[in-house]
C-alpha cells in the first residue's frame, strides 16, 4: 500500500507518468477575495486550507513581453533612447513610443483601460488587455531594428534579477507544493505584430515571418537556458498566442512553431527538467503535434463551450505520453454550477483520464474572484474523494 504523497512528490510523479497515491488536484486559482491576494504564500495556505496540491509560478512573462506590450519602461538601455508620451482622458490612457537604436528608429502606440494603474505599471489582472493602434514593426524593414531592441531588452532586463526568487521560494514552499518558472511562448503578450498580419505573411511572405519568429524565440531559448542554469525543474511556458482559439491552422502550426517548441524542450530535457506546455484554447487539432514535441504536461485541456476537448479522445491520442493537466471548466461548471453538479463532473473527469496515470485536475483557467466558496470547496472535495486511488480510478 502507498503511503500519503506530498504535493510536490505527487505532482511531479503524475507528470513524470509515476504511480500516485491520488489524482493531484491543482487549479490556477485566484485568492484575492479569500485572502486579499493570490502571492505564492497564499496559494500555500490555501492548498493547506482547501487540500489539495498547490503549484507555484514565478518568473513572470520576460522584458520583450512586459516592455513591448506595456510600454512603461523604465528604459535606461545603453544606444537605445525611448521617447514615451502619454494621454489621457476618462476612460483611457494612450501611450506613444518612439524607440531609436543605432540602426533605426521605431514607433508604436498603444491603449490602455484607465483602470489599469499608470503611475506604477499595470497592476490589475481583470482589466482588459492593452490595444495596439500602431505596432513596432511595419514590415520586414523593421526587422533589424526590433532585433536590436529585443536583444537589448534581454541582456538589461533578463531573468537574473528574479531567479533568486525562485529559489528562496522553493526553499519556503518545501514538499508543500511545486515551484515552476514561466517563460513566455514565442509571440505571447510581445504584441510587436500583429497576429492577423502575421497570418497574412505565413501565404505572402513567408521568410519575413520565419526570421521575425527567430528574433522573438532567441529570448525564449536565452530565458529558458538561464532558468535551467539556475537549477529550475520545471519550466512553464504558455503559447496561447499560438492556439488554434488564436485563428491559427494545425499545418501553420506544425509549419511554424512546432520545430522552435521542439527547440524548447529539447533544451529543457538535456538539464533533466520537465516542460508544462500551457494552451487554455482549443486542443484537438494541435495536441498530436505539441505531443510530438515532447512536452510533459499539456493543459488547459478546455471542454466546451469554450474550448473543444475530449478528454476520453485526448487520454487515448496523447495520454500515455503526455500528463493531461486541467479541463474543469471555471466559469460553466465550477462558477455557475452547483455542489452537486461540480461533484458529477470531477467524478466523470477522474475516472475518463486518471486511469493508466498522467493526469493532474486542474481547471480550463484560474477560478475567478467571485466563484461562490461552496463551489470551491465542492470541487476541491470531490477532487481528493474521487482521486484517490482504488475509489474513482
């Protein structure tokens, strides 16, 4: 008989396709109208208060994101001068940038809800995203210019300054829970280009769009390689912006990001760490290859309406490779349902994809401030009833 796991021991066996002596129950989960806010030290204290197997991301999205698509600054980089004028009225703020490196200069302007906080960066989570009018780059002219500026990005603002955390927070957070450490997919929140342009280009210029994903993958790599120097174990990367829910085809995407993936997680094996590939779209079309690549964990697993997971079609086409991590849905089953019905669902999830090991229940994104506590509880209930082993599976 196996004796009681950690949470950490049992999320990683369940990643690693390892015995389990339960299903890990591990939902993204904002806590922020439970305890005020949802810091690391508060998703402790909830896996502890609600039982069940908290894991822990640092290492927010790296510089090319949060510059480029915030815009703030500070910029203090060496040969790059960055003008920035701002405003405002009452329901906006509008932010003009005008970037000069020594090999050309680069506009872009971008909206902002007035909600979000100006004085000291973007603080809210539920404001809405910030709108492009103008992107950086205009076309394959701008291409040297952004490379310059993304390169610079990197090497004054990269990741060392918050690997420390990581492993201070490692130490604190111990066999409680599992510490991840983000690295943002390969156009992720750099909003540098457009999506759809980028679309337009993979038919009209397709070397124009290949070297323009070179230059954003080359942080990737470099973020991803000083993570895993620094002793990282499991690094999360979401490619959401890559999605199928994104407009993106399956042969774009097998075309396009599934060799710099690959890349990725090559690199992330090679240290003995594991990869927990994160896409809160639509799955069905996409898995085999992100499969292929050779992640560890792949969620959000989101079934409809919103997303497009079958879960018992998903275990028998990837799940004896790939940990299968989240599909309960946070806003039809486990904000608006009810206990009984949220208890149904964990019920049928456990027993469709626990089976044979390599699944994690976990949620089609973070649980929302206002979720009715009842329904949280009822789901982190049924999730140790039903996922313990020899009683759901």
């Amino acid at each position: 008989m196996m004796g009681k796991m950690k949470p950490r021991e049992r999320l990683l066996a369940a990643m690693r396709h390892e015995e389990t002596d339960y299903v890990p129950v591990s939902p993204r989960i904002m806590l922020d109208d439970i305890y005020g806010c949802s810091c690391w030290m508060h998703q402790l204290r909830a896996g502890k208060e609600f039982d069940y197997d908290p894991h822990i991301i640092l290492g927010p999205q790296g510089p090319r994101a949060s510059y480029i698509w915030y815009s703030f600054g500070p910029y203090d980089m060496k040969d790059v001068y960055v003008k920035l004028s701002v405003d405002m009225n009452e329901q906006q703020y509008m932010a003009a940038r005008r970037i000069e490196t020594p090999v050309g200069i680069m506009t872009d302007n971008t909206r902002f809800g007035r909600s979000q906080t100006w004085d000291s960066g973007v603080k809210s989570y539920y404001t809405p995203n910030p709108y492009k009018t103008e992107y950086l780059i205009k076309g394959p002219e701008d291409l040297e210019k952004f490379h310059y500026f993304i390169t610079k990005l990197y090497e004054d603002y990269g990741p060392s300054n918050r690997l420390p955390d990581y492993h201070e927070v490692k130490e604190a957070v111990g066999e409680d829970g599992l510490v991840e450490y983000a690295v943002y997919g390969v156009i992720d929140h750099v909003y540098a280009y457009s999506s759809e342009d980028m679309m337009v280009a993979y038919y009209r210029d397709r070397k124009f769009l290949t070297d323009l994903l070179e230059i954003h993958f080359e942080p990737v790599m470099a973020e991803t390689k000083a993570a895993l120097e620094a002793g990282v174990e499991v690094i999360f990367t979401p490619w959401y912006f890559c999605s199928m829910s994104a407009g993106w085809s399956p042969k774009m995407y097998r075309d396009l990001f599934a060799p710099l993936l690959k890349k990725q997680v090559d690199l992330i094996h090679s240290y003995d760490a594991l990869c927990d590939f994160y896409d809160d779209g639509k799955l069905m079309q996409s898995a085999d290859i992100i499969a292929e690549c050779g992640v560890d964990v792949l969620e959000t697993l989101t079934p409809p309406p919103v997303g497009d997971v079958d879960l018992a079609k998903l275990k028998v086409q990837i799940g004896g490779k790939t940990c299968l991590k989240g599909y309960m849905d946070l806003w039809y089953v486990i904000h608006e349902g009810t206990p009984e019905s949220i208890e149904l669902e964990v019920k049928k999830a456990i027993e469709t994809a626990a089976p044979g090991g390599g699944f994690i229940l976990g949620t089609s994104d973070s649980i929302r401030p206002g979720t009715p506590i009842e329904n949280i509880k009822a789901y982190f209930k049924a999730g140790r009833k039903y996922g313990k082993k020899g009683i759901g599976w």
